[in-house]
C-alpha cells in the first residue's frame, strides 16, 4: 500500500485536504497528515473566509521521515500556504521529496512554496490565478489548466480541480 502524506499549516482550504484526503483513501492509499503548526489541532477554511472543520495531525513535520511517504500533497488556502512557503521544515520535506523523484502534488495557492524552494524554476505550473505574475517571476511557465503534470509535479488551480487532480496523483503512483 502506497502511502501519501499531507503537509499544512493552518487556514487551510478545507475541500483541498479533506475531498482529496478521501478520495485518496477510496482508490487504497494510505494518508497520513503532517503539519507545521505548533499543535496538532489544526484549522481548516472554506473559501479564505470562514472557519471550518478542525483536524488532528498524526505528526508534526520535524518529525516526517520523507522515505516513508510516496508521495506528498500541499494543499492550498493563502494564509496556510504563505506560512508554508517560509517555513524551513517544510522546505526540508518538501525538497527531500522532490529531490528523490517522488510525487509532489501542489493545489490553488501552495504552489507558491514551488517558489520559494526554488522548484518553480523552469517548470510549467498551474496555480489559482492569481499566483500566475509569482510564478511566472521565479520562471516558470504558468497555464491555465485543471491539472498540469511536469515531471514528479502536479499542479491544479482550485477546489473545482479536486477529481482531476486525484486522478493525476493516481496515475502518477500506479
């Protein structure tokens, strides 16, 4: 069994974590959530704007072991993913991952941690929009697409890319 691991912070888009979370499961992977945050409890949003469901993390990121995982997913939510883009553990993971030819699926706003490890460089990325001017400035080639695969990455624009998305990490690890 395969085994896919989440990393996030707080404020995080809700759909982006727990719809691709189940839809995970349902195809037979095993996930497990890793965050940044100073507790397990972390806070998920809908849309930015207003608070939703709370999860428990299994581990915090100092304690993520990336050659256990097959692949990782940065779900987005600006203010989670603007915490993650400057959170050096999770540069750590994030580029142990990479570097090792694993998945890396990025969804909405977390592609902006792509920049600030310097994976963006050189890739053709998809992001909400308004990442476009970010990515395209830390030279990527930015498209407007459901899913955009380039290499180990897979990238998405929003929660309405969810199914598309699931499926793209799902062939990438069959």
């Amino acid at each position: 069994m395969k085994t896919i691991a989440f990393l996030l912070h707080n404020n995080f888009e809700q759909a982006e974590y727990e719809e691709v979370n189940n839809k995970l499961k349902d195809k037979g992977y095993k996930t497990i959530l890793i965050t940044t945050n100073d507790n397990k409890e972390v806070q998920a949003m809908q849309q930015d704007v207003n608070k939703a469901d709370t999860f428990t993390a299994d581990i915090f990121a100092n304690e993520a072991n990336v050659a256990d995982y097959d692949a990782l997913v940065l779900p987005g939510g600006t203010v989670n993913a603007d915490t993650i883009r400057g959170n050096e553990e999770a540069h750590s993971i994030i580029n142990a991952i990479n570097d090792a030819g694993k998945t890396l699926a990025v969804i909405c706003h977390a592609p902006w941690a792509l920049i600030n490890t310097g994976i963006a460089k050189g890739k053709t990325l998809t992001a909400y929009h308004s990442l476009q001017t970010d990515l395209e400035n830390a030279g990527a080639k930015f498209v407007d697409k459901t899913v955009q695969i380039d290499g180990n990455l897979i990238t998405s624009r929003n929660p309405d890319d969810i199914d598309n998305f699931v499926d793209a990490i799902d062939n990438a690890l069959s």
